[in-house]
C-alpha cells in the first residue's frame, strides 16, 4: 500500500475518474475527503469501502466557490488531522464551440469551475501545506485540450490556464518541498458529456473527426492509477509535469 497515513481531498468523487480515484486512494492506505454537489454516489462508494484500509469522509459543496474549497480542506483536517494531498479532479465541458459562438455565461462557468476553484483549492492547499510544514503533493486533472484544443475554446483555454497554472505552482513553492503535477487525460469514458449540454453541431462535428483518430477509450481507472503514482512516493523526482494518459492520441 503506498498512501498509508495520508490524508487526501478529491474533488469530483460522484463520477468518472474521481470516483475512481476515490476508490483508489482508499484501497491504497490513504484516508479521503471526496468532494462533490451530489451525494448518493459518493455515499454509495463510501459504503462500498467499509472494509479498505483507508476511510471516506463526504463533503457536499460546489468548487466553483472558494468556501467550499477552503472548507473541504479544513473538513479533511478535522476529520483526519491531517492533509498530504489535493486532487482538483472535478470539471466540466463547454459546449463545443469556437470562439465565434462563445456564450459569456458559458465562459463564466466554465472557468470558475475548471480554474477560479482549482486556483482556490491550490491556494488554501499550500498555504496549509506550508503552515504545517507538509510535503504535500497537488494534481491537476487538466486535459489533451488544454495542449491541442481539440475541444470547445472555452474548455481548451480553460485546460490551458489550469496547466500553466499547475507548472507556476510547482515552480513556486518546490522549495518549500510541494509538489504540483497535472494529469492530461485523452478520450476517458465517464459521464463527462452529460456536462455538455447540446453542444454547436459545426464544433462538435471538426472534434468529431479528431475523436476518430484517437485510440479507443481509456477508463477511470487509467486515471486513478496515474493520480496514485503522483500522489506517492514512486513520483519525489517528478515536479511540475503534465503526464499525457491518451493511449497515444496526441503524440
Ligand atoms: N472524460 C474525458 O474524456 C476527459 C478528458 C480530458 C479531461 N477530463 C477532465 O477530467 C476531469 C474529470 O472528468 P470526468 O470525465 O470524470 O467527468 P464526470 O464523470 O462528469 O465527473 C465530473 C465530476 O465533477 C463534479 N463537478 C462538476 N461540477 C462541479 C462543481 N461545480 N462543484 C463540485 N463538483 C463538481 C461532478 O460532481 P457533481 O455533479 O455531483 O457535483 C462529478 O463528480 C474533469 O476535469 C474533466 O475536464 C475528462
């Protein structure tokens, strides 16, 4: 087990790749606050791990919210008396469009919660990490959109802030021993379209014809195993880097 006495915050735990990692970190040792508006699944998946090492805690909140980013984190050490590691999973797409159709409202949310949280979360994270002296570890689920926007412009800038910002973090504050990392998944199977909306059929059709180039999916497993080795030891020497998980799509 290689998160034993660790204590984690997940953002994103009701589906796809957070509930994956969730399960993940559990089975590996680490205690986890796993984060989401929902709370049947994140309830359903902590009753499903009564019997792993680690434990489960909800926290209900919307990211998009520098309360519940800072509140989650104080959750985690309150619960756990403690906090190693920050996993700002959660996110949503656009509606595929091109920056000729972009919708003010749409640009609105999708930043706040795929940037404005994260940036919250990272900023209550290492101000706590450096207050007790943690090493602590921050992994940025960002996207191959956010290196070849193939997706709406909206999610691709917002992938590409999220990147940008994981790297300056990194370089900000390696010397107080914080590690910041970010994981760039390609086509995963999860329930992420579902954030979509009706997407802009001309956008969706020119992402179409790249998606047929990509490899079949990965799984949220792919994902949680990445966010492990991140997470842990296994990665001390690893600062500040995108690791692509797309099954070759981009490279
Ligand atoms: N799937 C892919 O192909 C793919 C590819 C590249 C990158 N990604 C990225 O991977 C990450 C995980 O996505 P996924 O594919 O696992 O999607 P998913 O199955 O739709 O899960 C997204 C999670 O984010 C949570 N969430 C969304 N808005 C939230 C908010 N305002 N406050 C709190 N939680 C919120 C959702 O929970 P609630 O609705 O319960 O709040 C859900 O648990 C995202 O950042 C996504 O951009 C996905």
């Amino acid at each position: 087990m290689q998160l034993v006495g660790k204590c984690a915050v997940v953002t994103g735990a009701s589906s796809g790749m957070g509930h994956a990692i969730v399960e993940r970190f559990a089975r590996e040792g680490a205690n986890v606050v796993a984060v989401a508006r929902r709370k049947e699944r994140p309830e359903e998946l902590k009753a499903s791990l009564a019997d792993a090492p680690g434990k489960v805690e909800l926290f209900a909140g919307d990211i998009s919210s520098a309360e519940t980013n800072n509140a989650m984190i104080d959750h985690c050490i309150e619960v756990f008396g403690g906090f190693d590691i920050l996993v700002n999973n959660a996110g949503v797409m656009d509606d595929m469009v091109g920056v000729a159709d972009a919708i003010d409202e749409k640009f609105d949310h999708v930043m706040k919660v795929n940037v404005f949280g994260p940036m919250c979360a990272m900023r209550k994270a290492v101000q706590t990490f450096k207050a007790s002296g943690t090493k602590g570890s921050i992994i940025n689920v960002a996207s191959v959109g956010g290196m070849r926007n193939v997706a709406g412009a909206i999610y691709c800038a917002s992938k590409a802030a999220l990147i940008s910002m994981t790297k300056n973090t990194s370089f900000m504050y390696w010397s107080d021993g914080i590690r910041c990392n970010g994981i760039a998944p390609g086509g995963i199977n999860t329930e992420i379209s579902a954030s979509m909306g009706m997407p802009n059929m001309e956008g969706y059709g020119k992402v179409q014809k790249m998606l047929a180039m990509s490899p079949a999916p990965g799984s949220a497993e792919d994902i949680a195993n990445t966010a492990l080795f991140l997470a842990s030891d296994q990665s001390s020497y690893i600062l500040g880097d995108i690791l692509v998980v797309d099954g070759g799509w981009i490279s």
